[in-house]
C-alpha cells in the first residue's frame, strides 16, 4: 500500500508553484529602465517587461485624466459661487444658498432654451442639447443627495473664498459643505385673521 505525505511549506521536497509576479529581478515599472527593447523576442520575459510597463503607464494616464477632470469641475464650480455671491455681503442666509444653488442648476437654461427654438421638426436634437439637459440632470440629483460647495454662510469662509485665485491647491484653505434640497427652509405660511 502506497501512502502519500504532504511536506510542510518549508520543506525542501516542497513546490511552490511558479510565481511570475513575486519575482523581484523583473519589476521594470518604467519603459525608460528596460534596455535592449527593439531586439525582444515576442514571448520573452523582457516583452512581458514592456507590456506590463506600457500598460502600468496607459493606467496611470487615465486616472490623471480622470482626477483633472474632477478638479477642473470642482474648481469651475466654486469661481461660480465666488462671483455669484454679492460683494455687499459678508456673508450668506440659507435662503440665499439656496437661491444660488438653483442658479448654479439653471444655469445653461439660456443655452437650452436656444437650441430647442432651433429644432426643426422630425429632425434629431443637437448633441450639445443633450450634454447641457444631463449636466442639469446630475446637478440636479446631486443637490437632491447633498451639494458640495463652500460654506457661504460663514463671513470668515466667505473673506477667504474672495481672496482666493482659482487654483486648486488653494481649496485646502476654504471649507466646504454638503447642502441638500430637503435642507432648504419651509417658508411660513401667512395666514388669514
């Protein structure tokens, strides 16, 4: 009768199975590091090198791309709300960031009312018409969830959202905070005698 024994992980009988990304000679992260590019073979380990480092860089690219494109958003937004808010004002009611909100919103209604007076019809919409009604439409759900954007209401917030340029570094300095739609005050009701 043939009996099988199981070696324990350090054993030197032991097989690891092989591991191609713990190997540690191979972690060329950067495509300027690999030498001798143009005379790999297809299937060598050197391609493989160059595929993981073009595709590390390809990743990197997009989420830079990406998070520029949020920070140009969140910039964009904030100067609107610095220029929104009078000058007279050292700071903002609720009422009034509401108001401001709701501005921020319709903002393209301009455009939007623009391009469709100019729909013919059985004629498809303009792309741009498309592109403003879902930019209003994220806005809008986000003010429904809770709109990030400077607290207004808070004069030494709102001195040093005046004195700030417009770059994103500068944010740190500005506090912000999220403002919902439920949050918007009831106006009260007058009532007959």
């Amino acid at each position: 009768m043939l009996t099988l024994q199981l070696r324990p992980p350090g054993h030197w009988l032991y097989l690891r199975p092989y591991q191609s990304h713990l190997q540690p000679n191979n972690k060329k992260k950067s495509i300027d590091k690999i030498k001798g590019i143009e005379k790999a073979h297809p299937f060598s380990r050197k391609a493989k090198q160059v595929r993981r480092a073009y595709a590390r860089e390809d990743r990197i690219a997009k989420v830079k791309s990406i998070s520029d494109e949020i920070k140009t958003r969140q910039v964009d937004r904030i100067v609107w709300f610095k220029y929104a808010l009078p000058d007279d004002l050292t700071s903002a009611t609720p009422d009034l960031v509401h108001e401001l909100i709701e501005q921020y919103i319709n903002r393209n209604e301009d455009e939007i009312n623009a391009l469709k007076a100019t729909i013919r019809p059985n004629r498809p919409k303009p792309a741009k018409l498309d592109v403003y009604l879902m930019v209003m439409g994220k806005d809008r759900q986000e003010y429904e969830a809770g709109f990030k954007l400077p607290d207004l209401c808070n004069a030494a917030n709102v001195s040093k959202l005046r004195e700030w340029e417009g770059d994103y570094n500068g944010l740190a300095a500005i506090r912000m905070v999220h403002i919902a739609a439920s949050e918007k005050p009831t106006q009260p009701t007058a009532t007959a005698p």
